[in-house]
C-alpha cells in the first residue's frame, strides 16, 4: 500500500480479548475495495490478538487496560491513525461486504458540513430471535426507505435545543460502524466518558456545526449473544447512560413495565416468522425474559445516582459504580464553528 493511499484512510480498532472475531473482521477488511491503514489500539488482550492483528498488517497500539476508556482509546486511535479520514470498527463488527469502507466513507462526502457517518448492524447468524427483530426493527426506522440521509442542526437549534431532544434517531450514533472526518475531530474530539462516547460525540458535532450521515449499506455483521444477566447489566448500563448524557429517564413503573413488556411480545409474535410449535414457544419465551431484562435493566438504570455503588457495580456489565451527569446543556455544548472553513482552499 502507498504512503499516499495511507494518509486518505484509516480504520482503527479498539481490541481487549477479541480474537474469537476479530479473525473475521481483519479478513473482511483485507478483502476491502479501498486501500487503507489498519491500526489497532490493545489493551491488556490475553488472548493473542495483538499478534493476530500484526499478522493482517495492522499497526498495534498497545496500552494498559488501566488507560482505557472508551472515548479516550478512540481519540488515541485518531492521533496516531495518518488517515485524512477514520473509520472506526469494534472486534465484533465484522463488514458484510467488500464494498463496506467505500459506502461508509461515502457519507462524508454527501455534503460539505458532515462530519461523522455511521452505517447499520445485521444480526449475525446465531443471534437470537429477540436481538434479530430489535436491531433489523431500529435500524430500519433510521431510513425506512434504505435511502442514505443527513442531518444536521439548524443555526438557532445549536444554542437553544435541549439535549433531551436528541434523544433516539436524531441524536443517533454509533462508532463500532462509523467515519469521523479528521478536520472536525481535530475540533470536537471525542470526550473521555465512561460510557456512551459516541452519543455525545454526536451531540457535540451537532451543536458545533456538523452534519452527520447514516449510510444504510455500509453494513456490518454485529451483534451480542448476552444471557439475561448480561442483557440486564447492558440495558442498566445504557439506561445509566442516557440519564447521564440527556438527563432522560424512562417512565417505567411496575405497570408501565407490564405493560411494554405486553406490547413487545405481541409485536414479536407478528414478526416472527409464520408456523406453530415448540420452536415458536421457545422463541417467545426467550424474547419474553430479553425484554424483561432490558425493561428491568433499564428501569434500575435509570435511577442508578439513588442506587449505592456496591448495587450498581453488580448491575453494571462493565462493573461501573457511579453517577456521572454531564449536564450538556449547562455548558451550552461545544463553540460552534464553519465546517466549510475546514475544506481545501479555504485558508485554514
């Protein structure tokens, strides 16, 4: 690869004991239409994925897992990356296609202001029946038409829109399947939060300024095979988040819970696919307990600052104690700037 081809795209990598898929990821990359750098930022694998990594060409970072953090590593990646662009991957986000890279990096050009694209996951084979209809129903409802879209803030709503407006399809992010443009990550990096990095990324490319693109074909393969314990501690984790990030917090007394919990399990029995059973039942009792799990996890999650920190460690998938607000709105978001200042031949 040329030191030219190197300098336009990255993709970067954040791994800890991933080798079980990270093989596929790093083959589904080598197969890719677009020449690129690959880096990788470990920390603490013990499992061999450094050399796993080294042996598909990747430049490895290696850290303690004491330094990571989630935004942190991100913005690690992106200082040693020589990408003038950064696709940023998980070790379980494995690319559908050969063509991934080239549609993702496409978001960014689909207009001068974008600073961030993101593309969508697909179930992997062995997903279970809940996860399956829950990611295949969300990313659906980014573009229900499979039509690649943008968004962005007005000028008035960079200064008076609440954080708490962003929240779902608007304010949507993800970084285990996205594109940052290093113009305006080198202006609103990522912020080093315990959780969610890629939402308030999201928020804060809105309000400075920048659009950011959802790019339906630019697929990758991801998804989690969690028991129930680990769907609750995940939900209670990411409903954690959201209160954090947006102040938000789901309406979710015992009945209100019932309730959805009521809703889901009839529209599932729509989804699913038609024929009777044992295989059917067995479906709708395990979509029965995902859903009461995430319902519960994020109940709990959402009320984890009156929670001790020994409760909400044990809750917590990452063994996170605590409650950090970020009080967004507070500090009137990150300055805004003129993404079209950024382009060749403006000057800066």
């Amino acid at each position: 690869m040329s030191a030219a081809s190197r300098s336009e795209v990255s993709v970067a990598i954040p791994v800890r004991n991933g080798a079980p898929t990270l093989e596929g990821v790093l083959a589904a990359l080598a197969r890719q239409t677009m020449a690129h750098e690959l880096i990788v930022c470990d920390s603490g694998s013990t499992d061999g994925s450094p050399q796993l990594a080294r042996e598909h060409g990747a430049r490895v970072l290696e850290i303690p897992p004491s330094q990571f953090s989630h935004g942190g590593t991100r913005n690690l990646l992106m200082e040693h990356a020589s990408g003038r662009r950064v696709a940023f991957l998980t070790d379980d986000a494995e690319p559908a296609d050969e063509r991934w890279l080239e549609r993702l990096l496409g978001g960014l050009a689909l207009a001068p202001d974008v600073g961030i694209a993101y593309g969508a996951y697909r179930p992997r084979p062995d997903a279970p029946a809940a996860v399956r209809i829950e990611l295949e129903r969300w990313f659906r409802s980014l573009s229900p038409d499979g039509v690649a879209i943008v968004e962005r803030l007005t000028p008035a709503e960079r200064t008076t829109l609440s954080v708490i407006e962003l929240v779902g399809r608007r304010g949507f992010f993800t970084d285990a399947n996205s594109c940052v443009s290093r113009e305006a990550w080198m202006r609103v990096p990522f912020r080093e939060v315990p959780y969610a990095e890629d939402r308030v990324l999201a928020i804060d490319m809105l309000r400075a300024g920048y659009a950011k693109a959802y790019v339906p074909d630019a697929v990758v393969a991801h998804s989690h095979h969690y028991t129930t314990s680990q769907h609750l501690g995940r939900s209670f984790d990411e409903a954690r988040a959201l209160r954090e990030i947006y102040g938000w917090r789901e309406p979710l007394s015992p009945p209100e819970l019932l309730r959805r919990l009521r809703g889901e399990l009839g529209a599932a029995r729509r989804e699913l696919p038609a024929g009777h059973g044992s295989g059917r039942a067995a479906a709708l009792a395990q979509i029965a307990a995902h859903h009461l799990a995430r319902l519960l996890g994020g109940m709990l999650g959402a009320r984890a600052q009156a929670l001790p920190a020994a409760v909400q460690r044990r809750l917590s998938l990452e063994g996170r104690d605590g409650f950090a607000p970020l009080h967004l709105d507070d500090e009137g978001g990150r300055a805004a700037v003129d993404p079209l200042s950024a382009l060749p031949g403006s000057g800066s």
